[in-house]
C-alpha cells in the first residue's frame, strides 16, 4: 500500500535510499480479502531514515497480508510500532537493525528474518502469535537478539536452524536477555520443531552461539549484571521519539528554507 523506497534510488537495492521518514501514521488492511498477497509498507531503505509510532491493521488469521517488508537496504531502527493481525507482522533482510518497542498482536508469524548480519529486538510485546521470530529461511543471518521483550499466550518466541554442527562459521546463532514468557510451548525449537529452550517463565539470558571465538555453547544458561544505572523497571532505559503531535502544521519549518540561514 504504501512504498517507502525513493525511486531515484531503485536499482541500489535499498542501500543509497537515505533520509526517509514515516511517522504518526495507520495503515489498514482489514478491507482486503485476507489471503491476497499484500504489503502494507515496504520500508527497504538505508541509514538516516526513520520509523516511528506507525499502526498497521491487518486482518487476523490471515495467509498473504504481510505489515512490513524490509527485504533490502541497510536501515538502523525500526521503533514504537504497532502491528495486529496478518500472516507476518514484519518480513527483514536489512543487513543491521534494531526493533525497538514494537507490539505484535494476532500476527501468525511476529517477525520473519529472510536474511541480514544482525538483529536487535528489543523491548517487543508479542501476544497471541504463533511463533515470535522465524529465522529458518534467513540464510546466513549472523546474530538474532532478543532483548528485555515479553511473549503472552503465544507459540514458541524463537524457531531457528540449528547450526552447531556446520564447518566454518556457524551462523543463526542466538542470545536471549530478560525474556518474559507466558505459555507451555518451548521458549526455542529448530526449523524441525526440536526443543532447544524448554518453557521458562523468564530468562535472564540464555546462549545458543559463539560465547567466545571458538566457544560454541548449545544453548547455555548465563547471568548478565546491569548497571542500575541504565535501567527502567528492570529493562534497559528506552524512550518514544516524539511525535510532534500537538504542533500546529505552521509551527513546522524546513530548515532548508530558513530565511538568512541558508
């Protein structure tokens, strides 16, 4: 529905679309029959671009309606997100990214990795889904972390391949640190739905990965100490980016058009 790519950049891949930003926005869905195959946002683009306080409705129990694709480009945050509904809340390749405090409801897939170096997800809600993050179609994907986040009446929150017994570099590798989880599924199983984590209602963190080069752990069980510092009921300290919402359109400048500061 919505494209999110410059088109002066199509054929880069999504790497050079820089400066783009969509914010205080809804997207629904729920009109279109729930099986066609749709995007809600395609959001491919590169650094210096921004996501933020952006709802999408799909319709629940759905097999085609996908929220947001981010099949290419190398973006760096994806944050304050709401997503309800659809047969995946977010489809990510970027090469580098961190999801910031993003609520999944309804979705039967919450995030789907299909590529990429690393992934941050952080501070997410995840109700009632299927199955949280899916990385077994994502290839060489680097790192999966999943960070201060929470998964309510839903399936397993990470379903990834195993591979502890590849030659050479062993990617899809996993941390998980502060993970709340409500539910008798496995916390994580593998693409053939083997238990890797059993159901633990919170994890303080828990490896499946390189603890050290040349230390592969299959699935060890750790303590991380924080620094109270930097915390927030327990969670590391985030904070929505503005919105801007109350400021009348006239109170919006482009500082490009500044008078005597060009």
């Amino acid at each position: 529905m919505i494209d999110g790519v410059d088109f002066a950049t199509d054929g880069t891949g999504g790497t050079t679309n820089f400066l783009v930003a969509l914010k205080n926005i809804v997207i629904d869905t729920t009109n279109v029959k729930k099986h066609e195959d749709l995007t809600a946002l395609n959001w491919g683009v590169a650094q210096g671009c921004h996501l933020t306080n952006v709802e999408i409705r799909m319709p629940t129990e759905s097999k085609g309606h996908i929220g947001i694709t981010m099949t290419q480009g190398s973006t760096i945050a994806v944050t304050d997100v709401s997503i309800v509904g659809g047969a995946v809340g977010i489809k990510n390749g970027n090469q580098q990214v961190l999801f910031k405090n993003i609520s999944f409801k309804y979705c039967t897939t919450a995030l789907q990795q299909v590529g990429g170096f690393v992934v941050v997800l952080q501070g997410a809600k995840v109700d009632t889904c299927a199955i949280g993050v899916d990385t077994t179609s994502a290839g060489q994907l680097g790192t999966v972390i999943v960070l201060d986040s929470s998964s309510v009446n839903s399936g397993p929150m990470v379903k990834s391949h195993d591979s502890s017994n590849h030659n050479g570099p062993r990617n899809q590798q996993i941390v998980i640190e502060n993970l709340d989880f409500s539910g008798k599924s496995p916390v994580v199983i593998s693409e053939d739905w083997r238990t890797m984590l059993e159901s633990t209602k919170n994890i303080d963190t828990w490896l499946w990965g390189n603890l050290s080069p040349g230390t592969y752990q299959t699935g060890k069980r750790l303590k991380t100490k924080r620094s109270t510092e930097l915390l927030k009921n327990g969670k590391f300290f985030t904070m929505a980016q503005p919105t801007y919402a109350d400021f009348p359109a006239d109170k919006v400048v482009n500082v490009k058009g500044v008078k005597d500061f060009p």
